[in-house]
C-alpha cells in the first residue's frame, strides 16, 4: 500500500511537467514578481481574479484556460497568474483593482496599469478570450 501511494504521489508531481504547454501556464509566484517578470521578458500580465467558491471559476479554469490555441498565445504574450482574491495577497489586490465579478480577467502593462477587463466567464469560451487578448495593446 505504501509503495502504491508513494507511485500515486511521484504520478501527481510529475503531472504539471507533462501539461506544461497544454494550455494557460501560470506564473507561481506573487503579482508583484510576475510584473517584474513581465517587465524582465517584455510581456504583458494577465490577471485572473478569482475566488474558491466561484462556479464560472472553475469552468473558466478546467475549461477555458486548458485550450491550447489559447494557451499557444497568452504563453507567449503575458506572464498569466492566478489569485484568489479572497486569500493571501488577494484582498490588497482587490483594492487596488476593484472586481465586479468573478471571474474577471485583468490584462495589464508590466507597470500594472489595467488595459483590459473581462468580466465574467467569456460566453464564446477559449475562442472569445484569445480574441480579446489579441486585441490588448
């Protein structure tokens, strides 16, 4: 049982390096580092704002963001992180950009300054939100 379980759990690490690609990939550290890293790379930031609760967040999240048409161009475009505005640095987040709604995606500049806003899960899905991202100067 326990070598299954250590299998299981060497699988589950492995898992993102095989995804990897596959899709939105998400910075892991915190926003003020993934502006330094959009700044370092001449990237834009895509913010996604969301919350543990949030149905459409999690649509957004298991079914939008995997595309990888989509992910093909945010990848290379913005630096993506994902936060929780509920948690950890989320509340600071959410007074300096105040959410309607969640989900909602913030496109910013690498100094932060909103360029774009999506409020709600993108009806037209991963095809929607990559049309929007294009149109982010």
């Amino acid at each position: 049982m326990k070598k299954l379980l250590s299998i299981l759990f060497l699988a589950l690490l492995t898992l993102p390096a095989f995804a990897e690609g596959d899709g939105v990939n998400f910075f892991e550290g915190s926003f003020r580092q993934a502006l330094a890293k959009a700044k370092k790379e001449k990237k834009m930031v895509m913010l996604d704002a969301y919350t543990s609760w949030c149905g459409p967040c999690k649509v957004l999240k298991n079914k939008v963001f995997p595309n990888k048409e989509l992910g093909a161009y945010i990848n290379e475009h913005f630096v993506s992180i994902g936060v929780d505005m509920e948690a950890g640095e989320g509340p600071a987040l959410a007074n300096m950009y105040p959410v309607e709604g969640y989900p909602t995606i913030l496109f910013l500049d690498a100094s932060g300054k909103v360029k774009k806003k999506v409020l709600g899960l993108p009806q037209g899905g991963a095809k929607e939100l990559l049309g929007v991202a294009k149109g982010v100067k």
